[in-house]
C-alpha cells in the first residue's frame, strides 16, 4: 500500500465504461479502479457510473465512493452535462479513460487514448448511420480528440506504437505521453464456469467483429484451411453479437464456424482452457489483451503482426500477414501440427506474461496522477 506526504487530492475517474460488457476499455476501466483501491489508501477517488452498471461496482477501500453519471457517451448530454456533474463534486484532477473529453470540460486533466482507429479506419463499413450522419459523427470525433490531446495535462498510451502515433498525429512532445502496458484479464480466477458445451478440438477467436479485426479475411483463411487440411477442427469466434457479427454470421456457411455471443468470464474461461489454438487476426491494435490471456490459459498464439502486437506480444506468438488469407490458413496448420512450435510458443509466453501485471499499471498511473496534480 502506498501512503503520500503531499497534500491530498480529490481524483474523478470517467468510469461510465466500466466492466466487461463494454470490452477491452471496460476491463481497463474495472481493473485500474480495483487496483488503484489496493495501492491509494491516501488520495479521495470518486468514481462516476450509469444506472447499467451501477451494482458492478462496489468501492472496496473507504477513499473509493462513486456517482451516478447515467449520461450515454459520445452524445450531445455528454458534453453539456458531464462537466457539471463533475464540478458539483469538487474533482482537482479528472482521468478520462477515454477520448471522449467533454469540449467544455477546463478543470485538469488526464486522457487515455488507447488508438487511433478512426483516424486511421473512417470507413463507412464500420458504422450504421447513413453517409450526412457518418460524416459529422466523424468531424465532432476529429474536433473532440484533437481538444482532448491538446488540452490534457498528461496522455496515457497503452504502448509505445500507440504513443509515437499520438505524437505524430498530433505534434506533442515525448514528455506529455506516457505509455502505460495494460495487463491480461486472470480468466482463470473466475468461479462456476458452465463445462464447454462446444465440441473440441476448436480455432479460437475472442473479441469484437469491426471491421479492422478482419474477421471477413479469418473466414476466408478458415474456408482454405477446411479444403485443405480436412475439417477436423471448428472456428469459434466469441463476442457480442452486434450487427458486424450479424453480418459475419450471413457469410459464414460453414458448420465448421461457431457464434457464441458474449459470455461471462466464468464461461470465457472454459472455452479458452479447452482452446488448441488462438488467433488473433486484427489489422489495428492499440495493445491486444485477448491474445494475451490466451497465452495465461496455456493456449498458443498465432497472431497478425500489424501495428503494436509485435511489441506486446514479442517472440509468444507465430505471426502472419494479416491480408493474405492463404498465409493465414497456413498459420493455423503450421501451429496445430507442429509440437516444437507450441511448446515453443508456451514456454517464451512465461516470459512475456511476466511484463504485465494490473497492479503495475495502476501504480504507474497514480505516478501520473501525482506528477500531473503537482503543476
């Protein structure tokens, strides 16, 4: 536990993301604030939340209270409301863990961009609104991130790829970011998991279905793979079905291909435990948890090795250009067969897991609440 000899401070964290329902940022979101409780006993935190996902969170140190802040992101409320409610609560320092920085917000700050996806992928494939409406969501996203990075006392990346895109995209200095290494998710800790009711041996894939996870290119590896190496094997791709999924689901005609919706993490972590292989397909990353908590289930990885994942992922992983179908179907025959590899690929993934730890991350940003609360 970490005690402080400055003044104390009143800390806000934007948690109206929080929990694993809304992804990678939830999990960010939920295991920063946990962690945060274990090593802060000495700074206020007051932690905002909507109404869905009030009871998910429950302060576990007498510093730690929360706030109901039942305002949908991303949406004119947002910004109108937002600031007020965090003004009416005294904050000194405010963490957005997100982009999503009210205009008008002026109090200090820190922000936590994980990516710049839509700056790099505005296409219109992943998004339902029509073309007028795309084309001013995308203008306020360009306005708001732009304030965000410019008027934050502190950015937070999750790696170093993310970090050096921020300061090219934007012009900032080196010193204005620090990149902060997220952490897999202990699947493994979660109780009462159901007994995996899909048939093994199975593919795995864990994650959302936009358009830069390239699951459409997974689909055509996978139709090569089963033609060329015998359908032995399933596909199971696990996320929240949304209308991307909806779509894939449409153009998967293979029996051999396995929607499971969102599941618990009670449930995820049975499906990875009984797991051969893990793919990770995606063409844009800002860090990559699932793939990592594949390796903590004892699960090799064959992944893309476009943007961070390299990084992340260093030498645990066998990778593939993420845009040639066939090279990936390859990939996955190659690290099902080949004994050497797989223990190969376990035995570095020891090594690599070691660097992450939530813990680490959450002191690492209290460092940055305190230096930044300093100014």
């Amino acid at each position: 536990m970490v005690k402080h000899c400055q003044s104390i401070m009143k800390i806000g964290i934007d948690a109206r993301m929080f929990g694993p329902k809304q992804g990678g940022l939830g999990r960010y979101i939920e295991q920063l604030i946990i962690n945060l409780e274990k090593i802060d006993r000495a700074n206020e935190y007051v932690i905002f939340l909507r109404k869905n996902n009030w009871a998910e969170y429950s302060p576990a140190a007498p510093n730690f209270i929360k706030v109901l802040a039942d305002i949908p992101w991303y949406g004119w409320a947002e910004q109108v409301k937002m600031p007020g409610i965090i003004k009416h609560e005294k904050i000194e320092l405010m963490h957005f863990p997100h982009w999503n920085v009210p205009f008008f917000f002026n109090a200090p700050y820190i922000v936590t961009i994980h990516d710049l996806l839509l700056l790099h992928y505005p296409t219109r494939k992943a998004s339902t609104l029509g073309t007028v409406a795309y084309w001013f969501k995308n203008l306020a996203y360009k306005i708001v991130l732009r304030h965000a990075v410019q008027k934050a006392g502190a950015i937070i990346t999750p790696s170093e790829f993310t970090k050096k895109d921020v300061m090219s995209t934007f012009n900032l200095p080196a010193e204005k970011i620090v990149t902060t290494h997220l952490a897999p998710y202990n699947n493994a800790a979660a109780k009462d998991g159901r007994a995996s009711a899909i048939p093994e041996p199975y593919v795995l894939y864990v994650g959302v279905a936009y358009p830069h996870k390239n699951l459409d290119r997974l689909l055509l590896a996978w139709n090569i793979f089963t033609e060329k190496y015998g359908n032995k094997y399933r596909l199971i791709l696990s996320g929240k079905h949304n209308y991307f999924y909806k779509k894939l689901m449409e153009s998967a005609k293979s029996d051999s291909i396995i929607f499971t919706d969102f599941l618990s993490d009670a449930d995820l972590s049975v499906v990875y435990d009984h797991a051969s292989l893990f793919i990770f397909p995606s063409l844009y990353e800002g860090f990559g948890m699932p793939p990592l908590e594949a390796m903590a289930h004892g699960v090799p990885v064959i992944s893309s090795r476009s943007t961070c994942l390299r990084e992340i992922l260093g030498d645990a992983a066998y990778y593939f250009d993420p845009e040639q179908p066939a090279e990936i179907a390859g990939a996955i025959q190659t690290v099902l067969t080949d004994q050497n590899i797989r223990n190969n690929l376990l035995e570095k993934a020891k090594n690599v897991l070691a660097r992450y730890s939530w813990e680490e991350t959450a002191r690492q940003t209290l460092n940055i609440y305190l230096s930044t609360g300093q100014k």
